[in-house]
C-alpha cells in the first residue's frame, strides 16, 4: 500500500500572549469543526455537552493560578476563532478528561546523548500514536513571543496548545501520558498542554524542573526535558 502523504499544518504567530492566541484562533476557521468532533467523541464516553460543561471549569482556576499568560492565549484563540471562550479551553483539556474515560494508546519518546550519537549532542524524539478520528487534526504552532526564547510545538488539535516540541534555549519536551489510581477522578487541575506550553517558554533545565512542581494538579504523565541537538548544532 503506498504511504499517503501528509503536511501538517504551520501556524506562525507572536507577539503578547494574548495577540500569540488571536492569530491563533485567526488562523484556523476549522477549529469549529473541531469542536463539533470533540464533542462527539466525549458524547461516545458518555459525557453530553451539559456534563463537559463543569468538567472544564475545573480547570481553569488552577490555569490561571499556575499561568496566567496561558490563559490570556486561551482567550485569545476564543476571540480569533469566534467561538466561546470555555470552548476552546475544552479543546485544551480535552486529553486530560478523555485519558480519563478511555484506555488510550501510547507515544514513545528517546533521549540520546554522549556515546550514543555520533558527535556527542544530544538528541530527542517523539512519536505520536494518535486517535484515528483526529489523524488530520494536528499542526505546528511556531511562537515568537515579545519575551522569552521562541518555540515550535506540534498540537495534538486545531485550537490546542503543543504538547510536544523545542525552544530556541535548547530546551526539548517529549510527553508520554501514564496513567495511575490518582488521576482517574476528575478533580481538574493544571492540564498537560498548559504544562508542556510553559516548559516550552522557559530558558533553562532548572526553570523547566520548577515548572513541573508548581502543577498542582496536573496531568499524570512523564515530560523529559533536555536541551536537544541536530547535525546542524544548537540554536
């Protein structure tokens, strides 16, 4: 069978967070659709609209309180896409609440370095074992903010922040989720993509460390955090 070709698509923005989230939202008229599939898979788990509804305002306190600059993006992309504002924050926690209804696949992610590649930099990878319906949703998101290092990530939908991706710093993020006891409630808290967002702006492995102990809350998952490298050397 020949290997379909795909190209994912690059979403360039910058400015403050809240001007990052409007071109954003600008950008990608289809992320209404995407909110028309995210609401059909969640109607699959047994969650209607009117349960998503208090699950998603569970998480944005503990937003705003761990990032208050991510929550201005959130409220960006809502007033570029012009959609509700709630909406696109379901959009941003909605792995977070269907990890916890349904047994997912897993991504895997490497880190090598020294003796294990040929010039000694460190390199880092990922792979994503993505749910079939959402195949064509994923996209780069390249942010040239007015403070901090700049960062290209890839979204795992139209609408949502990255998940994975690297910095101009030299910092990388991989994120695999692990599912434990403690997380299947719905208690909300801080969700992965705000916790993958604010490592990717940070400059250093000590911030990046920091980050990840102040998420109350957050997704139980795995990050791996290292400067990365390629053939051409570090940024």
């Amino acid at each position: 069978m020949a290997k379909v070709k795909r190209e994912l698509k690059l979403i360039e923005v910058g400015g403050t967070p809240f001007q990052i989230g409007f071109q954003y939202g600008e950008a990608c008229p289809e992320i209404k659709k995407m909110l028309d599939l995210t609401y059909k898979e969640l109607e699959g788990t047994g969650l209607g609209r009117a349960a998503v509804a208090p699950l998603v305002q569970k998480y944005i306190p503990p937003i705003e309180e761990f990032a208050p600059e991510i929550l201005d993006m959130l409220k960006g992309i809502a007033e570029g896409a012009k959609v509700g504002f709630e909406e696109i924050c379901l959009l941003n926690v909605w792995l977070d609440i269907v990890s916890r209804k349904l047994a997912q696949g897993g991504c895997t992610s490497f880190i090598a370095s020294g003796e294990a590649t040929s010039n000694g930099e460190t390199i880092i990878g990922q792979n994503m074992d993505w749910r079939p319906a959402r195949d064509e949703t994923l996209a780069v998101l390249k942010i040239k903010p007015n403070q901090g290092p700049q960062s290209l990530a890839i979204t795992t939908t139209v609408g949502s922040l990255g998940i994975v991706g690297l910095n101009s710093a030299g910092l990388g993020v991989d994120a695999n989720g692990i599912m434990h006891k403690a997380s299947v409630s719905s208690h909300g808290g801080v969700p992965m993509v705000a916790i993958t967002t604010k490592l990717l702006a940070t400059e250093n492995m000590a911030k990046a460390i920091g980050v990840i102990a102040s998420a109350v809350g957050g997704f139980s998952s795995i990050s791996n955090q290292s400067p990365y490298g390629c053939s051409t050397g570090k940024r």
